[in-house]
C-alpha cells in the first residue's frame, strides 16, 4: 500500500515538474520579450542639464528601461521601431527637489489660528484629501520628490506618501518628517493651557532630553525619513535647549535620518548648528559668525523666501493698508543680504519652498516660485536649478537615485520650452513634460 502510493507520487511529481518547468520558460520568454520591446523608451533631449555639474549639454539622448536611466549620452544609436520620446525642442532637467513643503497644511493668509483650524475644524480625512490635490499639483509642477516637513497632524504625511507609493494618488515622492519635534506650544498660537492637548496633536512636545530621545524613536518607528524639530516655535516664543537638540541629532544619527530645525533668529540658528543639526530651515537673520560655523560644520541653509510676485499677492490678499511697494523692497533687500552672505559664507543652499499659504493659485505654482526668489536675491539660474537637484539629492544620501540624470537613476526626467539661463523666470514655469519613476505624467 505504502509502496505503490510512493510510486503514484513520484509519476505525478514528475508531471508537476515538466509543467512548473514549462510554465516558468514561458513566463520567462515573455518577459524578456517585453521587457526588449515595451519597456524601453529613448528620450532626445535638444539641452540637458547636467546636474552635477551645473552645465546645459546639446543633443543627449537618454535611455530609459521600465523606471531606471539606463545610459545616458551623445552618442547613443536609436534602434529602428524604438519608442521615442522626442524633446528635442525643449530643456531636459532631473525632476526637481522641493526641500521644504506642506502637503497636509493650507493657511488662509487672513487666518489668525491656522494649524488649530486643521485639528479642530478640518480632520484627518479632508486634510488627506486635499494633500492628494496638492501633490498632483506639485508633480505637474516638475516637482518629482518633495521633503514634507511636518504640520501633517500624526502622520498623515506617511500615509500620503504610501497612497503615492502604491499608486491610489498621483504625486511627488515624498520623504516625511511626520510631527515636527517642538518644545511647549509648538507653532499654534493662542492655546489656552487647557486645552494644550490641540497642540500635541499636531507637534511632538518634548518636556525634557529623554523625551527628545523617545519623541525621535517614535518618529522613525512610524515612518518618519527626516527628524523635524522647531529650534524656536516662531510665531510663539519658546524654544528646545541645545541639550535637547544634541539628543535629537544623537539619536536621529543613529537610526540614518537627518535633522532639520526650524530656526529663524539668530540665536536659533546658533544654538542648532551647535548641537549638531543636518540643516536650516528659514534662517530669516543670521550674523556672519554664525554662517562661518554654518559652513564649517557643513550644515546646508534651506531659505524659504517669497518671490516679488507672490509678495504683493500676499500683501494684496491681506488688505495690507501700508506701503506695500517700500515693505516688498525692504523684505528683499533683507532677504537678498542674508542669501549673499551665506553663499559667500560657502554654505551650501538648497531650495525650499515652504509654501502653505493659499494664494489662489495651483500649490505647486506658488512652490515654484522659490526658484524665482533666488534669482531675485542674486543666485544664478543654473545653480539654483543646481540647488534643487543634484545638491538635494546629496543631501539625502540620494545623489545616484534623484536629482540626476545618470545611469542607474531613477528615471524622474521634466522638460520645459524657453531658455533657462536667459529667461528663468517664465522657463521655469513652462514644463511640458513630466516623468516620474518611468511613468510619463504630463506630456506637450
Ligand atoms: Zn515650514
């Protein structure tokens, strides 16, 4: 009985054999099939910007094979019958790196109580619906990775970013800094102590460095890419210690993640890079001294300036009854002082929008004009186009990955009609091509 079930076994196994065996050929056929044939596209790009090093090039072709850059060059044959994406017409970049977002926040710039607003008026579920609209936007922007830094109440950021990931939404990627750690109050002002509970359900209030410690693991353990902290709370007027602060790089370091502090004055800025943090946010006054410490401890300044346009617009929408024309020179002349210096200073400079205002236009329009803001403020088009490309992307250990148009790479490609070195300021808004991770999203 024994024997003879054996010996059915083994005729039925060698059946099972043959066809797992032919099956997997045939699988394997097809796939090579496809994969020689469907999945390879050559773009022509008529200038590409080499990232890099900061250079328009003339004629390249790039090759791309399902969501990877798989050879770059001048003097790549096209196969006949291959797909063809043809810019030549246009300016070929990396898609471009907004260092400093808000996918989950909008503000009213009438709104005295913006952030108490969204946890206690809006919620988590508009607030994810409307970040899915904001992302869209970003992407046909050019926009194809974003650095989310918070007021996303408790990560709905991460959630976001999974929705994009799985393909439920159309947007950038994202890397995420879930609640920004804060000392009391965080950024929401007004808050009766009572009811301070509104607060840590948008920040991470920390009491103590022990706290910090904990508030950085529970970050990363649900998803956090980047630790957020608030140096100062500005608006409010608290702010973390340094030891608090050493605690935090401590411990973000240890898990791979950098820091990034909301600092605006210069004490603040001060005290972060002395403890230790990857980056500054804002950074609106800065003392020489302090840029110099910037520059040696290699942490990178990430201004979040308005552009001229954006300025009048939020001056107009404000019902600004002073003189809007001497506030806007004053702000830039300010503005362009600190920018001037810092780069003098050889800090490096990234791009960040921090765009949450509400300035009825797309969100992902109003973030492109931090580029503008630069070139305002005396940056060089190609190293502003630098900055939110191969510089961002070396900053988050990403530079052979995004921000770059190498082989290897994923393939996150724009294209935009005008010329990015005479005319910045209306190219950079032209996009007529969009790809991101293979997938072409906008196309002209
Ligand atoms: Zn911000």
């Amino acid at each position: 009985m024994m024997v003879e079930a054996f010996a059915i076994e083994k005729g039925l196994m060698k059946k099972v054999l043959l066809f797992v065996g032919t099956y997997f050929c045939f699988v394997s056929f097809v796939w090579t099939q496809s994969s020689n044939n469907e999945n390879i596209k050559f773009i022509r790009a008529g200038k590409l910007f080499d990232s890099e090093r900061g250079k328009i090039l003339s004629d390249y072709t790039i090759k791309v094979k399902n969501n990877k850059i798989i050879e770059v060059g001048n003097t790549i044959t096209i196969p006949e019958n291959a797909s063809i994406i043809d810019l030549s017409a246009y300016t070929v970049l990396p898609g471009l790196i907004d260092g400093h977002t808000h996918l989950l926040h909008i503000e009213n710039v009438k709104d005295k109580h913006p952030i108490a607003n969204e946890v206690l008026f809006t919620g988590d579920a508009l607030r994810a619906l409307r970040g899915a609209k904001r992302a869209k936007s970003f992407l046909e922007s050019g926009f194809t990775t974003v650095r989310d830094l918070g007021n996303s109440g408790q990560f709905l950021d991460v959630a976001l970013k999974q929705a994009i990931t799985e393909g439920t939404v159309v947007g950038p990627r994202m890397f995420v800094s879930g609640p920004i750690i804060s000392s009391e109050g965080g950024q929401v002002v007004g808050i009766l102590k009572h009811h301070h509970q509104i607060t840590s359900n948008e920040y991470r209030i920390i009491k103590n460095v022990d706290d910090a410690i904990n508030a950085v693991r529970e970050n990363v353990n649900y998803g956090a890419d980047i630790i957020k902290i608030c140096a100062n709370n500005t608006p409010n007027n608290t702010s973390l210690t340094i030891g608090e602060m050493r605690a935090v790089v401590k411990m973000a370091h240890r898990y791979n993640k950098k820091v990034t502090a909301h600092a605006t004055s210069n004490l603040a800025v001060w005290e972060a890079t002395t403890a230790g943090v990857d980056a500054i946010e804002h950074g609106y006054t800065i003392a020489d001294s302090t840029l110099t410490l910037m520059a040696k401890k290699g942490t990178v300044l990430v201004p979040t300036d308005i552009s001229k346009k954006l300025l009048y617009k939020y001056f107009e929408l404000l019902d600004f009854k002073g003189d809007v024309e001497k506030a806007v020179i004053s702000y830039q002349s300010r503005k362009r002082d600190r920018l001037q210096r810092a780069i003098k200073a050889d800090v490096t400079i990234l791009t960040g929008s921090d765009n949450y205002m509400d300035f009825e236009i797309s969100q992902g329009e109003a973030a492109k004009n931090i580029l503008v803001a630069y070139q305002e403020e005396g940056m060089e088009p190609l190293d502003i186009l630098r900055s939110s490309t191969y510089l961002s992307s070396k900053f988050m250990n990403m530079s052979n990955h995004i921000g770059v148009i190498k082989k290897g790479a994923f393939a996150d490609i724009i294209a935009v009609r005008g010329d990015l070195e005479k005319d910045f300021s209306d190219t950079i808004f032209n996009v007529v091509f969009v790809m991101k991770d293979g997938k072409v999203y906008i196309k002209e």
